[in-house]
C-alpha cells in the first residue's frame, strides 16, 4: 500500500526523524536523498531540496509518502507506483526489451523496432505509425513468451523528444495547445517548456554535458488527438 499527502507538519517530522541520526545519502530521480534505516527495519528518507520524505514500515507493507507541494508529492508516488509495477512484472517472468512497438488494430499483430540509444527506435515507430499502425512505445517494451506467441506490454507513459514530433508533423499541434494553456508533465523542466513555447529547438544541455531530454506530451494529449 502507498499513501501519500500534501502535509507540511508530517514531513518536518519526518526530515527532522531522519537527519538527527547518521543517514546515507544517495541519489534519486537525479535529487538528493537521505536514508537511514532502524532495528525494526523501518526505513525513511527524505528529499530536502524538494520538500519530500517517505517512510516504508515492511511490517504492514505500507510506504508512506509527504511532501509540501501537491505536484511533488503526485509525481513521486506515480514514480514509485511504476516501480512496483515494473517489479512485479519482472517477477512474473517479463523481460525488458529496448524497442519502439506498433501494433494492428485487426489481430494485435505487433512489430518490434530494436536498437541501441540513438539508433532510430522511436522514428522508426512514428513513421510506421502514418502508415495506420498503432503506436505501443517508443523507447522500451515488456515481453514474455507465452505458449507459441510472445506477448508484449508497453511501459506506462511514452516519453518523446520534442525534436523529434517534427518527424509524423506533430510539433505546432502540440505547440499550439500549449500555447493555448495546457500543461506539460509535471516532471518536465520549465527551460525546455519555454524553448519549446518559443518554437526554439536549439539543444539544452544539462551542467552534467547530457542534453536535457524534451521529453512529454501535454497532460491527457495523445498522437492523432488534434
């Protein structure tokens, strides 16, 4: 079970709980994190610089998660969500598979595209897309094989580049809604919102010198929605 709140007073207590002992630090969806874990095997961490602290008690198999701001405290729960997710297919026997997927709507007939980063997975799956097949993913798929056929699942959300919705002529539809007001995902950047609003495709470049992915869609918007 995962709960999760927007309550200030719960997480002040739960920051306090674990830097007043010695905890580890670690990284986490690219945010520090502090962990430190006790006798009874209760763990808790907490992510100061955004306002976020979870504690597991394995026990009652209850994670716990408080922050102060209800976006963070939405995104990290999601996050974990798909971890567990993600973990429990794996258990059932899934691999993973770094790959775009389109399918046929007529027998759910699907076409793997494999490759390494970089290689063309997801281009290749949007031009097979204007060709009437069903994007699955773009990036990576679960498989099992299942009697004589393999059967495959996408990941919860496609993440796709904005340089890339130029390819099946996606980039001013998606601009032009969110010029008018709708909003990226929460966990996308601002600086890459306010290129992409500006129409600006110049690469952005993280402080690491990765460039930082224009990654996600406007909340609820699909390919072929408009």
């Amino acid at each position: 079970m995962i709960c999760a709140d927007v309550d200030q007073e719960q997480h002040t207590e739960l920051e306090a709980r674990v830097l007043a002992g010695r905890p580890e630090e670690a990284t986490y969806a690219t945010a520090r994190m502090m962990v430190s874990r006790d006798e009874t095997g209760l763990v808790t961490a907490t992510q100061p610089d955004d306002g976020l602290s979870c504690a597991w008690e394995p026990a009652a198999g209850r994670m716990r998660i408080v922050g102060i701001d209800e976006t963070a405290v939405a995104t990290a729960t999601a996050r974990l969500a798909g971890e567990v997710v993600r973990g429990r297919l794996l258990t059932d026997g899934r691999q993973i598979l770094h790959a775009s997927a389109v399918t046929r709507s007529t027998d759910g007939a699907t076409l793997l595209t494999l490759g390494s980063k970089g290689a063309g997975k997801t281009t290749t799956g949007f031009l097979l897309a204007r060709t009437g097949l069903h994007l699955l993913a773009n990036d990576r798929v679960f498989a099992r094989f299942d009697g004589g056929s393999i059967r495959v699942l996408p990941p919860s959300a496609a993440a796709i580049g904005f340089g890339l919705l130029g390819a099946p002529g996606w980039y001013e539809p998606v601009r032009a809604r969110v010029r008018a007001g709708e909003r990226m995902h929460p966990t996308q950047k601002q600086t890459v919102t306010d290129a992409f609003l500006a129409g600006d495709r110049t690469p952005l470049w993280k402080t690491s010198g990765a460039e930082r992915s224009r990654s996600s869609f406007p909340i609820g918007w699909k390919p072929g929605s408009g």
